[in-house]
C-alpha cells in the first residue's frame, strides 16, 4: 500500500474509532451510577461490548471490576495497534512520543504498584501490551521488590531509545511523585513536537497545546487537593502550553481551589467546582477537562478529512476515556475521589 493510501486509510480508521467513544455526557452518567455492575450494564451497550466478552474468557466473570478493567485495557491496546499498523513509517518514526503514550502509562502503573503495594493482578489487566512491553515481559517482572530493581529490569529488556531515555531519568528517583514526573517528562517531550507540527499540521499542533494546557490544569487542581508544594508544582508544569508566563504564575500561586478555578481562562470549571464542593469528589474536575478536549477535538475532526490531527485528537480522546472509566469504578470500590 502506498503512504498516501495507508495515510488516507488511517485517517478513515480513526474517524470510524472516534464515533465508537463515549460522549462526555456518557461518561458523566457513568460517573453518577450507583455501582460498579451498574457500570458494566451501561458500557455493554457500547463498543465496549467485544471487549467485555473478551475479557470474560480471561478473568473471573464474577469480579466485574476485573471485567471491565480488562475490558477497557483491551480497548485501548486495540486502538493503539490498529492505528500504528496503518500510518507510513515516516509519520511514525517523526511523531513517536505520541503513539508511545502506553508504554509512559504502563511503567507509572508497575512503579506505582510498588510505591502503593497494588496487587499484581490489577497491574496485570491494566497493562496496555505494546511493541515495547508485552504481556510476558511484565509478567516475568511484576514481582521485583522494588522500584530499583524493576527499572533495571526494563532497561535490559527494552530497545526503544525513547523509553530508555524516559528510565532513565527516573533510575535515581524513589520518591512517591515518580508518576506525576514520568508524566512531567512526557509532555515536556511532547511539547517539542510543536515546532514541527506548525510546520507540517497546524491543527496538530493545536491540539498538542490542548493536551499539554489539560495536563496542567489536572496538576494544578490536584496541587490545591492535596497541598502539593509551589516548587514542586512548578518543576510538572509545562511552561509553553495555552497559558503560560505570569498567568500561569498567578494559577500557581493561588491559595484554594475556589481561587484556582476563578483564574483559568482556558477551561470553564465553574459547574465543576459546585459539584466538587457538594461531593467533595476529584471527578467533576476530570469531566470538566474531558468536555474541553472532546469540544476542542470535535470542532477540528468535523472539518478535517486527511490530516494527522485526526489520529491524535482520537488517541487523546481514547486516553481520556479510560481514565475517566478507571477513576469511576474506582471511586465506587472505594468510596473515595480516586487520584487518576
């Protein structure tokens, strides 16, 4: 297939992708469902369905945490894979950092596990399998005793320059912020891409600058939640996302979450706030962000018919969706406003 058949058909790929997500009006009834098999009934009506049923030949049907656990990994590996099989080389090896997204999620998930003590299990139907980390690898290492000995372990069993570079700049850390870092590193890589994509896809770029302002505003809610130092805070932040210089100074230095939403400008999160205020729970914020990207999203792929902004802007919105599905059958396990 030549590259502008395989570009045109990747492009065809995640248009039909994109229709298959749940909407944030969806995800924010999900959100107030009362429990976890409650959940599970709402998403078999979805595109979901294939992957339940697949899930269901590998864990326990009873447990249907696990069900949908797996389920939504499933998913987004699949998104993953069909998408990368269809894009040329070029567009692949020039955009990287994005479609290596799952390998980012995967190391904070199996770092977190030993920070937090998660059972193997969970880290297991959570991993997304990717050319980098299969399924195998993770089960040989998953029980190491420690951070340490975990990332030296990837870093004999992983050829990818990008991701060693990532292991590599947490190796001396052993902190419980190596997540919120390796997301950190992430988007400070992915903020590089800017440049380029001006040059070649100015919607692309646009949406980088979605993705990286989203990310910021998720730090500084949860700066605010969870007494979270200024210096640390602005060490995670992107400094060239929407907001930025003294705006963005101003954000950091706001003194509650009230004041904090009063000062963005990028995201109205004023309804998030007042249910955030009566349920004393992260995810009306979570929504709130959702909503932004999906608005920002929808307006560019309603227009585009060949553009790499269409494959980002649907990988973006599938990562926002499992997140958002994760925090709510935690938060009804667990009664709490799980962190995502």
């Amino acid at each position: 297939m030549s590259k502008v058949r395989r570009y045109s058909y990747s492009n065809a790929r995640a248009k039909r992708l994109y229709a298959e997500l749940l909407k944030p009006s969806q995800l924010e009834e999900i959100m107030h469902l009362k429990d976890v098999s409650s959940i599970l009934n709402y998403i078999y009506k979805t595109s979901y369905s294939k992957y339940i049923d697949a899930a269901a030949s590998r864990v326990n049907q009873d447990d249907k945490l696990a069900l949908i656990d797996y389920a939504v990994s499933l998913s987004i590996s699949d998104a993953y894979r069909k998408l990368r099989a269809a894009l040329p080389i070029d567009i692949l090896d020039q955009y990287y950092i994005i479609f290596d997204k799952p390998d980012i999620d995967n190391i904070s998930l199996m770092i977190s596990s030993k920070l937090y003590g998660i059972d193997s299990s969970i880290v297991l139907r959570r991993i997304i399998e990717t050319r980098n980390i299969k399924m195998e690898l993770v089960r040989q290492i998953i029980n190491e005793s420690n951070v340490s000995s975990l990332i030296r372990r990837l870093k004999e069993s992983i050829n990818d320059r990008f991701v060693l570079r990532i292991l590599d700049s947490i190796s001396n850390k052993q902190d419980v912020l190596i997540a919120d870092q390796l997301d950190s590193y992430y988007y400070k890589e992915l903020s590089k891409l800017i440049v380029r994509a001006k040059s070649e896809d100015l919607d692309t770029a646009k949406l980088i600058k979605y993705m990286l302002e989203a990310y910021n505003i998720r730090i500084l809610i949860r700066s605010k939640l969870y007494h979270i130092s200024q210096e640390l805070i602005s060490s995670l932040l992107i400094q060239n996302a929407i907001t930025k210089g003294d705006s963005l100074n101003r954000l950091i230095a706001a003194d509650s979450i009230k004041q904090l939403v009063s000062n963005i400008r990028s995201i109205d999160l004023t309804k998030a706030l007042e249910s955030y205020e009566k349920e004393n729970k992260l995810y009306p914020f979570e929504v709130g962000i959702d909503r932004y990207i999906f608005d920002k999203i929808d307006k560019i792929l309603r227009v585009k018919v060949f553009s790499l902004s269409t494959i980002v802007g649907y990988l973006t919105l599938k990562e926002y969706e499992t997140a958002l599905l994760r925090y709510a059958i935690g938060s009804k396990i667990y009664n709490i406003a799980e962190q995502i």
